[in-house]
C-alpha cells in the first residue's frame, strides 16, 4: 500500500460546522473503494453513527456553497449531498471496512488528525 503523505491528507481536511472532516469522496479515495461503497457500508451500519459528532449530512444547500468554496473540479460533480466524517466516523468507518488498505489508511488519518489538531492549538495560544 502507497503511505498517504501528511500534506495530501491536510489538503483535504475541511471545516464544517467548526468540525474538522473528510467528505465521503476523499475517504473513499483513501481507502481505495468507490464512493458508494463508503455510502453502502454507512447505511447498513447508521447505528455506529448516531449523531453529527460522528457524520455530517450535508443538505443540498450547504452543498452548493460547500462546492463554491472547493477549487477541486472532482467535486463538482457530485450530484447528490456528501456525507462528511469526523474524527470519530472515521473511527467507526474503521470498524466496517475489513481491509489491510482500509486500516492503514485509517492509521494514517487519525495521526494527520491529530497533528493538524495539535497545530491548531498551538496557533490559538
């Protein structure tokens, strides 16, 4: 499997209701799988993801000004709402996808997590 450089990871990351998140695309991308496959194993497992400290579903309108913001044109063509996972649904994303791709790439994640998290705090005092 191909290390996700911190810097790649960083770019994606987005803020979202003060949250940092991942859209469902880039997760998907990381780990290697369609989009909707994301979407399929989230759906038959909605009780891991009770409430927005886990996932974000966007609604359309957030989306379009979600869109206006990204440079990304991949983005743009997205017809429906993404779905946007925090910290703690990447986690539980984890426990879904059974794959060696999937774990390191979560691995991988959380540590890029935690140091944007870190770099922030540091910015703030």
């Amino acid at each position: 499997m191909e290390i996700i450089q911190f810097e790649t990871l960083e770019s994606k990351l987005i803020k979202i209701e003060d949250v940092l998140v991942l859209l469902d695309s880039d997760v998907a991308e990381l780990y290697g799988v369609e989009t909707k496959r994301i979407n399929e194993n989230v759906k038959n497992n909605l009780d891991k993801f009770p409430d927005k400290s886990y996932m974000i579903e966007l609604s359309s309108e957030e989306w379009q000004i979600l869109k206006s913001d990204l440079t990304t044109s991949k983005k743009g063509g997205k017809t429906k709402p993404p779905k946007a996972f925090t910290e703690k649904g990447l986690y539980m994303l984890a426990t879904i996808l059974k794959s060696d791709c999937a774990t390191q790439a979560t691995l991988q994640i959380i540590e890029t997590f935690a140091k944007v998290s870190r770099s922030i705090k540091k910015i703030k005092k």
